[in-house]
C-alpha cells in the first residue's frame, strides 16, 4: 500500500479516478514530455509479475500475484477484460482478499474494501548518493523490520519482502531506527517503499538519507525510481516533492474479495 511516513505538510488535490495528471511529468535526461500512451507504470504491479519479479509470482493466465509472505498485491493484465478477472478468481480461490491497486470497478460478484486514494511520483531531479551510515537489511533483519515497520506502518511489510530488492536502514545504538527499499521492480523502474523511522528519531533526516541511498542503486543499474503515496499524506508528499520527485499521476489502492463460488469464476 502505499506511504504513510508523516514528514512536513503541503495541500495535494484529490482528481477523479487514476487518470494521468494534466501536466506530463518530463522525465530525467528526456527532450520532450511523456507520452500520454499506455505506460508500464499505469498497471506496475503486473509489469513487475511477469517481469523481473516472476520467480516470487504465482500466475494463472492473465491474472498474477505475490507469493502470500513476499507481497500483497495481485494484478490483472486488462482490468477490461473479462477473462483476466476469471483468471484472478481461479489463482484466488472463492472468497478471498488481495490489493489490487489502481482498478476503478470490478465485475459483478467481487467485493472491494479499504479504498485509500494515492499519488505516484516519479525521480525527475532527485540527488541520489550512497550513505556511509547505511547498512544493507536481508533476512536475518526481518524481526527487527517488522518491528520498526508494526510502530511506525509505511505500508504492509511481510516476512519475505526483504526478497523484492535492497533494503536500507540505519542502527542507533545497535537497534535499527530508519528503513527504505525496493518493492515494485519492473523493467526500467524502481519502486521505492518502507520509507519509515522510529518516532523517537525523526527530524534527523534519515528517511531522505535512505531515499537518496537506495535511488543511487536504483539509477546504478540503469532504473529510474519512482513510489506512492496516499494522497492525504501531504507531509510525505511534501517531502518527495522537495527531493526531486513529481507527482505522475492519481490512482487508489483498494482490498478486492472474490466471489464466494469456484462456480463464480466460469461465468466471468
């Protein structure tokens, strides 16, 4: 899901659905703006799925989704296509739950909950560099990010999502006290996520060390970064903003239940 680390305060505009902001976002070393075309940013989790993420994927046709430790999200490759929600609810099974962000309407039958509207922003000026104070987390780590992660909730965080990418913290006294890392990766993108810090420690500017410090090793092998925010979170917008980021676009994150049938699935 996404950011919820508060950082400062700033007013974000809420606009209809996910569409495209009205302003294309000019990306770092482009001569001319975005193409307004379908983009792989537009549908990211399913780029990832079946992209540099398959190996953690469990995948029925045209619908896909994180191993259920690693992740919590699920894509569809159309959400137009009926045929990609029957794919969904066979991968499923009846009556479950998975996120599945920026899909406006389901079909018949599906449920949603826990709508929460967000933001996308891109790197187009952020100054990324490597901190000597940062250590990298793997799986021996994972205790202690839950724990930093349970006090402080920038976003889901389950016992192997250390896998999706590099994650970045800094120790204070030996306990961790600031998390950053990588979540989504598809082809040519990065995302950035798990931007948190103990409350005890804000204010330092760890949270944008860390930022700084795991887009330098995004933009190393060639990524550019991007993340979300929910939209009410106008500090940590702010904040991203000030870096370097630029709001892409709009687009919700919402829980999907599937029909409580297996006999539901074939009349999708």
């Amino acid at each position: 899901m996404p950011q919820k680390e508060k950082c400062g305060s700033r007013r974000t505009r809420r606009r209809e659905g996910s569409r495209p902001v009205t302003q294309p976002t000019r990306l770092r070393g482009s001569a001319t703006p975005a193409d307004p075309a379908p983009h792989p940013l537009d549908n990211a989790v399913w780029a990832a799925l079946t992209g540099p993420h398959a190996a953690l994927a469990e995948r029925v046709g045209k619908a896909a989704r994180y191993s259920a430790d690693v992740g919590v999200f699920a894509a569809v490759e159309d959400p137009a296509d009926p045929a990609a929600w029957a794919d969904l609810h066979r991968l499923l099974g009846p009556d479950a739950a998975v996120a599945l962000p920026g899909v406006r309407s389901v079909p018949p039958g599906w449920r949603t909950s826990g709508d929460v509207p967000g933001v996308q922003l891109v790197d187009t000026a952020l100054r990324a560099e490597p901190d000597p104070g940062a250590v990298r987390l793997g799986p021996a780590d994972v205790p202690e990010i839950l724990d930093l992660v349970a006090r402080t909730r920038p976003g889901p965080f389950l016992p192997r999502t250390v896998l999706l990418g590099t994650y970045l913290g800094i120790r204070h006294r030996g306990r961790l006290i600031a998390l950053a890392g990588e979540r989504l990766r598809l082809p040519g993108w990065t995302e950035i996520s798990a931007v948190c810090t103990d409350p005890a420690h804000r204010g330092r500017g760890l949270a944008t060390r860390l930022v700084r410090a795991v887009a330098a090793g995004i933009r190393e092998r060639g990524d550019t970064a991007f993340l979300h925010a929910a939209a009410s979170n106008t500090g940590a917008v702010a904040l991203y903003e000030s870096l370097g980021f630029t709001l892409r676009r709009y687009t919700d994150f919402r829980q999907v239940r599937t029909p409580g049938t297996a006999a539901a699935a074939g009349a999708l």
